[in-house]
C-alpha cells in the first residue's frame, strides 16, 4: 500500500502577539513585540525580569468551568488553540470513526505552574501536609492530549511527547506518519507551554542563557544581531490539524499547505548547547529535503529556529550554509521569535502555523530588532530583517533545534 499525502487544513495559535491566527498572523507581519515586564510574579530577585507573555487570556471563552478546574495553563492552552484549530477546519467529527481521529500534543515542562503553586502552598502550610486532589492530573504531561480527546470524543492514537525546543515538530512527524502508514485520516497536534514561573526563570537565569535587557524588553530578543545576549522566553500553543489528503479533497476542506518531507537527528554533543559547527542540524535539513524529494533551491522561506542566544544562532547559520551552498539561489529566512519570543517545547508549533500562512498568503514575516547582522550570515542568506517582505512562498522549511541536541525540521509545500 503506497504512502498517503498529508495535509494541514487547520491551524489555532495562542501566542504573545496574538490569541488567534488572524491577529498572530496580522502582528507578525507588522513587526510587533510581545516582550514586556513579568506580570505573573515579583522580578525583583531576578536577573531577567520581562517576558512574552499572553495577553488578555480569558480560559473561559472556550473551556467550561470544570474543564478550568481540572487542567494546568498549559492544557488549557492546548484546548484553546485546538478549538481555533477544529473550528478552521470544518471538521465534523461525529461524520469521521473516533477511532481514526488521533492526538499527539507536545510540551516543554508540563504542568510547572501547577507544581509551583501546589509547593508554595505546602511549605506554607506544611503542618496540614494537604494537597490538592488534582495536582499530580494537572502536572503530568499527556493531560493535553488526554483531554483533547475528552472534549471531542476522539478514540484513536492519543500520547504525548518530548524533545525540549524541538518537541512541536517532533510531534507534527509523528503525527504526520500515522496519517502516511493509513493508521488515521485526521490528526490533531501542535504544543503548549506555561513557562513563565519563577522555577523557570531562575533556573535560565542560572544558566546565563535569557536577555538581561530590562530597560528595553521589546527589543531584546534580537536573533542574528552581534548584540544577541540570550533569549527572551514565551508562553503560548500552537495546533495544527492534519488530514489524509483524499479525505480532505473529498469533503472540499480548505488546504494550507502539504507536509512534503521532514527530518530528525541528534547532534550527540552536549545536554544544552548545540554543535557550535551545526553538523547534527544541517544532516536533518538534508534528510528533510530528501525526504520531500526537492533541491535545496526549490525552498523560498526558512522560518529558522533562531532563539538569540550568541552560539545558537551562530551554529544554525552554519547548517543552513551547509545545507544550502550549492543552491543557485539566495534563501530567504526570518527568525520570528524576535517577535514572539521563545515558547520553549511549543515555539515550532507557532512557527509551523507562520510557515502555512506564509504560503497562503506569499509574505515573509520579519526578524525584528535586526540592527548589526552577525558577520557569520554566508552570502547565499537573505535574513528578512524589519519589515515583511512580499515573496512567492511555495515551500516552506520550519526548523526546531533543542536542549539535548534534538534537531527537527519540517517541509511544507502549497497544493
């Protein structure tokens, strides 16, 4: 039995510049900045004291009271942004077997702002040694995806899964394989993270690793620039619904874009920092382009991982430049987490929903705060820096590199 094509014919976003795609997608390509003063907690013992967080996130514009109850932020997240998703789709589930429905949600930390707040609670008031009933529920990880399937009585392949930075397009592969092997006609996936807590922005803080800019938050996560000095983190989901190809075309669904190839690999070097020579990242680019059968130049955009960190940035350039030097044209790439920030386990799952929008809509968002271009960038590289560029976007490459070595990469083409 050949291999089925796949296709995204939904997307949700839940971002710092935007809770919906229309207004994610409008933001980004204006150049806005999602970066401002931590609103959650006092900064005043941190290094690091602003972030990107959500802005006027109201759960119960989508989620019932009990479902508030029984979930972490970043569940709720997560039926936020799939609720956009389903809703952009068309889909009508009760027409589809629950059993070939599936859900593969990814995250970067679980359920954190649970178990912060449930351990504050405790050591303030250890001598009752109560717990909530719900926490361990609320903390573990495969609660999104569990309670996906809850909320729409999906039956089929449901998990959850883990790759730090590189976790949302670890899971969108895997999603797209159930769909390739005939195993489901329709996959729900996409990742959600709230990071923004103080055990979070300590422990980055510790490592060196996050923007101490405090007097000018928007301009601090500055991906490619050779004033980078360290990320700025986000929180926020992504979804993305995946649909076999024919299942899609005969229901007359509206299609973003196919998911033509990917690649995955491990750069075997270090628990946080990447190959500074990109070698693990750029052997994924090219399993990658094998796998969508096309040339290095048939790509028009790269939405690059990019987060501003001084090496990161510097071992990505590297790898593309591998990947790409005998391209016979100049690539064009944009770090949009100059806008959004990092969203940790979640941040591909937005830049997945940026990259079929940039075929839909033939712009290339921008990389803000682009000032003085690290002179490692090769010639073959065109950064959009600024401001959007009009451009014809057939394909799309989203990268997603993480702690651990974890690289992955995606290709999305127009149909």
């Amino acid at each position: 039995m050949g291999e089925h094509r796949v296709v995204v014919t939904g997307i949700g976003a839940l971002t710092p510049i935007g809770n919906t795609v229309e207004s994610f997608w409008k933001n980004a390509v204006m150049g806005s900045s999602g970066a401002q003063g931590i609103t959650k907690f006092d900064t005043a013992k941190f290094r690091t004291k602003f972030a990107c967080e959500l802005k006027n996130f109201k759960a119960n514009e989508c989620l019932s009271p009990e479902e508030v109850l029984q979930s972490d932020l970043y569940t709720q997240y997560a039926l936020y942004a799939t609720h956009e998703a389903l809703e952009d789709a068309g889909l009508r589930l009760e027409t589809i077997s629950p059993y070939e429905v599936g859900v593969i949600w990814g995250t970067g930390q679980g359920g954190l702002h649970t178990f912060e707040l449930q351990m504050q609670e405790y050591y303030a008031n250890h001598e009752r040694g109560n717990f909530d009933p719900l926490f361990l529920k609320k903390l573990m990880m495969n609660m999104a995806p569990a309670m996906i399937s809850m909320k729409y009585g999906i039956k089929g392949i449901n998990y959850a899964a883990l790759s730090a930075c590189a976790t949302s397009n670890t899971v969108i592969i895997n999603a797209c394989n159930y769909i390739r092997l005939g195993q489901a006609k329709v996959m729900i996936t996409g990742a959600s993270v709230a990071p923004i807590t103080e055990a979070t922005i300590g422990g980055f803080n510790a490592m060196r690793a996050m923007s101490t800019r405090n007097d000018c938050p928007e301009s601090a996560s500055r991906p490619f620039d050779q004033d980078r000095d360290g990320f700025v983190i986000g929180e926020g989901a992504g979804a993305l619904i995946l649909e076999d190809y024919e299942h899609a075309r005969n229901r007359g669904a509206k299609i973003y874009a196919e998911v033509l190839g990917s690649g995955t690999s491990n750069d075997a070097y270090h628990i946080s920092a990447t190959d500074p020579e990109g070698y693990g990242a750029s052997k994924a680019v090219e399993l990658a382009l094998k796998e969508a059968n096309i040339r290095p130049e048939q790509v028009d955009y790269i939405n690059a991982h990019a987060t501003s960190t001084p090496n990161g940035d510097l071992s990505e350039l590297k790898a593309i430049h591998r990947s790409f030097k005998n391209s016979k044209k100049c690539i064009k790439l944009s770090a949009t987490k100059s806008m959004t920030g990092h969203l940790l386990g979640a941040a591909g799952a937005i830049e997945a929903v940026l990259s079929v929008k940039s075929i839909q809509e033939n712009i290339i968002p921008p990389t803000i705060n682009l000032v003085n271009i690290d002179p490692a960038k090769s010639r073959k590289m065109h950064v959009v820096a600024q401001d959007a560029i009009q451009a014809k976007v057939d394909i799309a490459m989203s990268n997603s590199i993480g702690f651990g070595g974890h690289n992955a990469i995606l290709v999305f083409k127009r149909v």
